[in-house]
C-alpha cells in the first residue's frame, strides 16, 4: 500500500486494512497534529494571562495549561478584560481539548472499526 499523500486520507471500506506500519505512521502524524493545536492553544492562553490579567510569564503558563487540562484556573483576573479572557479562554479550552483527543484518537477508531467491518482474507 502506497503512502498516503493526505495525511487525513484514510483507507475506504472496500480497501483492505493498512498494514501496521502505515498505522503507526499515520498515529504518530495525527499525534504530530495534536501536539501542535496543544502548544498553540497553550500559547494563547499564556499571551491572554500574560498581558490581560498581568501575570508573569511562568504563572500565566501554569494557569493557561491548567484551564486546558480541565483542572481549573490558579489565578483569578481582577479586570473586566481578564475576566472575559479567562471565560472565554476556558470555552475554548473546553472544545480544543475535545477536537484534540478527535484528532489524535482519529487513526486508532478507523483502524479499528475497519477491522470490524472488513472481510475476514483481507487482515493482515
């Protein structure tokens, strides 16, 4: 099986499964991806607390990534703008972290409902 030139491509349900090699490729890609959205997201949650609510460098990093683990802010903003920034930062995290578990979780539950549903010569 050729390599995928669309690295969100997956195989049709008429193809066989893809071979554990191109698996584990195309996991560590969607990892890739995933890792990338977290330091973004992390990124601008650090600039928000940072420059909105006037933490320091290292404090804004702890409460950006505590809000988007999901465990909860450490500090809270004083400012009407700080405040905005940490509700609306906490909705964002709330769905990144979801569309993130999606896109690293993507290859694994295709490969696996594939399986389910291909032909029993076709597995490899």
């Amino acid at each position: 099986m050729k390599p995928d030139k669309n690295i969100f491509c997956f195989e049709h349900l008429s193809q066989p499964v893809a071979p554990l090699q191109h698996y584990l490729r195309r996991q560590l890609r969607s990892l890739g991806v995933g890792l990338v959205f977290i330091a973004v997201g992390l990124y601008i949650g650090m600039l928000g607390y940072h420059y909105l609510v006037a933490l320091s460098w290292v404090d804004a990093y702890e409460n950006a990534a505590m809000i988007l683990s999901g465990m909860g802010p450490v500090a809270t903003p004083s400012t009407n703008a700080g405040k905005i920034f940490a509700g609306s930062y906490a909705l964002f995290s709330g769905i990144a972290v979801l569309a993130i578990a999606g896109v690293i979780a993507a290859p694994l539950v295709h490969r696996f409902l594939h399986r389910l549903h291909a032909d029993p010569g076709d597995r490899k």
